[in-house]
C-alpha cells in the first residue's frame, strides 16, 4: 500500500522481508540512475535485510559499486573498527567487504580521535566536497533521533559529539554483552548534513516504532522529536510494515 502525506511517500509493506525489498529496489535505482552516487548509510538492525538484497544485486551484476561513494550516519566515539559492536565492523561486515566499493570512497566517522572537532569538520568538508548526499538512508529510534541526533533543545547542524540518551543505551544493549559496555559517546552526522541530502529513505519495522513515527509526522517540527525535521525536506519516502503503521495508518 501507498500513500502520500503532506509530500512524504509511505510505503506500508506486510513484512520485514518487504519492507528489505522495497528499500533495496529504491537504493538501486539510485545506483543505477547515477553510478557515481553518493550514499548516506545507516546502521541497526532495521537495514540489515535491505544490505542483504543489495549484496545479491551485486552478485547478480545487477548493480556495481566501483564509482559509488557512502557516508555513515554516526559511529560510536572510541570503540576501534575492529571491535564488532562498532559500525564500521557492521558495514563492512554487512555490506563493504561483499561489493565492489573502493575503499578509498568509504566514509564514517572515527571514533578513534582526541581531535573531535577536527573530525567533524573535517567529515562535513568531505560531504560537501562531494556534492551532498544523493540519498541518505535513515532508521528512527524509539526516541526519535535520526543518526544519532538525540531529542534535544536545538537541531546540531553539523557533525558533533552526541551524548547518548538513556533510552538509546537501552534499545543498543542488546547488541552488547552487557548495558555497561555500551558506549555512553557517539559522532553523529547533523541535521543539516541530513537536510541537505537530495533524498531521503527511511525504514521502521515493528509495534515498538508505531508511536514515534506518529509522532515524526503529526507533531510540530521540534528538535525534541529530531526525525519531525524531515517534514521539511522535499524528498521523503517511508517504508514501513503494517506494525509500525498502526497509529498512522488511518490518518494518511
Ligand atoms: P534499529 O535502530 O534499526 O536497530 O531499530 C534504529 C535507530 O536507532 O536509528
């Protein structure tokens, strides 16, 4: 099922495995649209069905990543990319040692750094360098943030250090051993390195997403909700599952 609402296109899938299909066709396109494409990527656990059918693509000459180039939302602050909870372990591990990408066009943020300041601004130099984002791929937390742009007084406009909120310590403990190992620092792209993406996918699977993206689209524009800023952006597409849909769905 398809709607627009207020421009924003939601796609409204039956499965998980739907809503991967559907993201991976629409990364793809892009690809195949512009092989030179620059791809805002996100990590979690909502895309990792997308990554897979983008992984076979590949594999089936479908799609070639050879001129493409990505920029990763957010990276935890001083975890090594070797360590397995870091995100630069999950895309490689999920999608950059399966395709064709030159390594040299990988981008995300080190967390590895006592020079954050030198690394933000220099990963918003980079984003701009390259023209801005072709097409940012975005997952939605419990709480709202897109990257790691947590709900806060005011919208971060560039890269920055982010000091996790409870609630994401919480929902990203199941991906450690223990609550304590996950790290309390992250760097996160900014709202206008989001913004000034030319478009916009973003994913949510399940019940525990239903509130918040009602919330995303019907509430004020208001940094304590930071994905409601993509009410403003011209080129928004939601896939979704029916779960996530459930207090949407009759008000579209
Ligand atoms: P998830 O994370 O895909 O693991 O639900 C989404 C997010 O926190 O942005």
């Amino acid at each position: 099922m398809k709607f627009n609402y207020q421009g924003i296109q939601i796609f409204v899938k039956d499965s998980y495995e739907a809503i991967s299909e559907k993201s991976a066709q629409i990364v793809a396109a892009q690809i195949i649209l512009k092989e030179n494409s620059v791809l805002g990527l996100a990590t979690g656990s909502t895309p990792i069905g997308m990554y897979e059918r983008l992984v076979k693509m590949y594999e089936e000459g479908k799609i070639d990543f050879s001129e493409i180039t990505c920029f990763n939302l957010d990276e935890y602050y001083k975890l090594k990319p070797e360590n397995e909870q870091s995100y630069s372990y999950y895309m490689d591990k999920y999608l950059f040692s399966k395709v064709n990408i030159l390594s040299e066009n990988i981008y995300i943020p080190s967390g590895i750094t006592d020079d954050i300041e030198g690394v933000c601004r220099k990963y918003d130099e980079e984003i701009v360098n390259h023209g801005n984002i072709d097409l940012q791929v975005l997952g939605i937390g419990n709480n709202g943030h897109i990257g790691f742009n947590e709900p806060d007084i005011r919208f971060e406009a560039g890269t920055h250090l982010v000091q996790l909120d409870e609630e994401t310590i919480k929902a990203n403990a199941r991906f450690f051993d223990s609550i304590d190992l996950v790290p309390r620092q992250a760097i996160s792209m900014g709202i206008r390195n989001i913004m000034h993406s030319k478009k916009i996918l973003l994913l949510a699977n399940g019940e525990n997403k239903a509130k918040i993206l009602e919330k995303m689209l019907f509430e004020d524009v208001t940094p304590n909700i930071p994905a409601s800023i993509l009410q403003l952006h011209n080129d928004v597409t939601i896939v979704i599952d029916e779960l996530a849909a459930k207090y949407i769905k009759h008000r579209l």
